[in-house]
C-alpha cells in the first residue's frame, strides 16, 4: 500500500542584492515555530518580523511590516536628521517602491 504525504517547508532563507548604488542586500528567512504553531518570517536589513499562520500569511504581514518600518525610519530621519539609522538606505529602497506588488518582486517572494 502506498500513501501520500504533505511535505511542507519548515525553513527558507531568500538573499537577494538589488542593484543600487550602492548595492543593497536583503536577506529574508522563514521558519516555523512550533511554539507559536505558525511561521515567522523576518528581513533583518529593515529589523522587520512578523508572525502567520501560513507561510503566506507570513510573507504577506512581512511586507506590511517592511513598508511601515521604512516609513518609520524615514519619518524618524525626517524629524531627525543628525541620528543615523544604518537601515536608511534599505528603508528609502523599500519606502520608494511604494507596495507590496513590487517589494515581493524585488524579494523574489
């Protein structure tokens, strides 16, 4: 008798460099908690995470999270200007290309 199994992912970790100047990197990793019986889903160039009950779940409250990370840090920069944030340039990447659509695009997600 022959069954079948799901095979699901437990962990991923995504590197992409985006061609910038200069070259911006973003590391995204996944994995699944049993702990928190989800996924969590982190880019640790924005300093972003976030929790799903699916990877999907996660991927998508990842990219939320990135967007309001990068706006964050460009309001703090705009109030500002003398901290320096060494997620800025990822944040103004991130912030200037405005949606999910093309973040996940660019993250190859």
């Amino acid at each position: 008798m022959v069954t079948t199994t799901e095979v699901q992912t437990l962990e991923f970790r995504i590197v992409r460099q985006v061609k910038t100047d200069p070259p911006l990197t973003f590391t995204v990793e996944m994995r699944y908690s049993p702990e928190d019986k989800g996924y969590i889903a982190d880019c640790y160039e924005m300093d972003a995470f976030a929790w799903g009950e699916t990877p999907e779940e996660a991927i998508e409250n990842l990219l939320d999270a990135m967007l309001a990370m990068a706006e964050a840090i460009e309001t703090v920069h705009a109030k500002q200007p003398q901290l320096q944030n060494p997620r800025l340039s990822h944040a103004r990447f991130v912030a200037a290309l405005g949606d999910e659509t093309k973040l996940r695009k660019i993250l190859g997600l």
